[in-house]
C-alpha cells in the first residue's frame, strides 16, 4: 500500500491539494501504484518544487528515466511539444513517452522523459551560480527553439500573467510584500504594450533556478518548459530577475536583475529595453 508522501513533499501536497482538490491527493498513492506496476517502474525518488504535477525518478525496462503526472491535460499537450523541440536541439530533455489516459482521479496526462544528471537543478542548496557565458548559450539555444513553429498551437501570456497582476495585490510567493498599485498600473500598461501584436514565436515560460540543470560539459540545461507565444526577451528577463529572488526567498530585485542583464546584454540579441519592461512586469507579480 503506497503513501502520498512517497510521491509529493508536504508543499507540493498543499499546493496540488489547493489547485485540484483534495479528492486528487487522496486517489495519488492507487494512480502512482497502478502505473508503477503496469509499466514496471521502480521509484528511485521524488522530485520536489513543482506544484502542478507529481514527479518521480524511476528505474524502468528502458533505464531510469523521469516520469511526470498530471490533471492539466492541455499543459501537458504544450510542454511535450516544446520539449520534442527543445529534447531535439540538445538544451533539454529528450521526450521518451507520453500519452493521456482516464484514471481512479479523472482524465491525466503522462511525461516520460530522460533523466538529465541525477535530477538536481540550481535551486538546491550548495548548487554553483552558473557563468554568463552558460547562461547566453542556454537562452540562444532556447531562442532557436523558439523561432520554429511548434506542433499544436501554444497560449498567449495574457491567460497566465494577466492573473498573476491581479493576484499580486495580494502579495507574491514566499510572504512577499504586496506591489503599491501605481506599479500594478504601470505593469499592466508595459504588459499590453509588450504583447500587441502577439509575437510569433515562443518562449520557455519558466526559467526559474528550479528549471535549470547543469549539464555534465558545463552547458546549462532547461526542464520543465511552459511555452508561451511571447518574445525571447521574456525568458532572458525572467532568468535575470528570477535568479536572485528565487535563490533567497525575496520578492524580485529588480537591481539584482539589472546587474544580471547587464553581464548577460552583450550575449544576446535582445533589445536591452523589452528585457528590462519584461522584469518590470515580472516583479509586480511577485511570483
């Protein structure tokens, strides 16, 4: 008889609880049971910081491997798009499986993908900055990425900051302090400005340390894509701010991004003034 917490950390728990019901947690231990059998998968551990998804190192007849299961099908769809894309150009995982199947907690979507490293990413403790000189050859790989047309049509941003700004009067991960509403404002405004027209290629969506993995030739790594039709200049500007706060448990330092960009600027073909509105969108959210 399996636990929940073999699966899901005390976070990820209540995060998964908060977002699908307490009804998936409680089914989590018979799904993760019923799918170890079937596919003759033996847990090696549990990989934590995510909160829409439970996620699992496992030993399998293919090898050991990364196994991904969640409720948000139409995610799902678009994260397995972007990584064929970006498993393929070598700065992310390669895509082993996936497929959707009813379930004892309604319909989810499995990822099967390949392990990268022993599944550690920047977020954990003891883990090494990475050198600018990674950080522009990762988001110049995932820009290349991004100017090719995925399989299936991606969403826009506006479905998922748009919230996020309205949310952010009440603070941001971690206990931030909630943005005064004359920055809200002005975010929104540089938000709109930012995406009309919609641009025509798209972004990983989540380049936060937890996502990033160093490779074993000293290469940066991305996991975890959530694709975005967006321009490039959001996945530099959400690296630079996101790496800081993120790291120390504070709202978005929009000094320490800037610092960031400015080492970062000379490696990439961004408009340093679109990197920089896109960090300021990003730190009124406080997420």
């Amino acid at each position: 008889m399996h636990r929940t917490d073999e699966f899901v950390d005390d976070m990820a728990r209540a995060w998964l609880g908060e977002r699908y019901g307490a009804a998936w947690v409680a089914g989590l231990p018979a799904l993760m049971g019923r799918l170890l059998r079937e596919h003759r998968w033996t847990p090696v551990r549990r990989l934590t910081g995510g909160c829409t998804a439970c996620v699992l190192v496992v030993d399998g007849p293919g090898g050991r491997c990364v196994v991904k299961v969640t409720p948000c099908v139409t995610r799902s769809r678009h994260e397995a798009a972007a990584l064929e894309a970006l498993g393929c150009s070598g700065v992310g995982p390669r895509l082993l499986d996936h497929w959707e199947e009813p379930s004892e907690v309604g319909d989810v979507s499995v990822l099967v993908t390949q392990l990268l490293g022993d599944g550690s990413s920047l977020r954990h403790e003891g883990a090494n900055a990475p050198s600018v000189e990674a950080l522009g050859a990762m988001l110049r790989a995932v820009e290349e990425c991004g100017a090719q047309a995925l399989s299936l049509h991606t969403d826009t941003l506006h479905d998922h900051l748009g919230p996020r700004l309205e949310r952010a009067r009440g603070g941001g991960l971690h206990g931030t302090q909630a943005p005064a509403d004359s920055e809200l404002v002005a975010a929104r405004e540089t938000f709109h400005a930012l995406m009309s027209p919609t641009p025509g290629t798209w972004v990983h969506g989540s380049l936060h340390p937890g996502n990033l993995v160093p490779g074993a030739d000293g290469r940066l790594l991305v996991v975890d894509p959530r694709p975005f039709a967006a321009d490039p200049a959001y996945d530099a500007a959400e690296v630079c701010l996101k790496w800081g706060s993120e790291r120390h448990g504070r709202r978005h330092n929009l000094a320490d991004g800037r610092a960031l960009w400015r080492r970062l600027r000379h490696r990439l073909d961004h408009d340093g003034e679109r990197v920089d509105a896109w960090m300021r969108v990003l730190a009124a959210t406080g997420f």
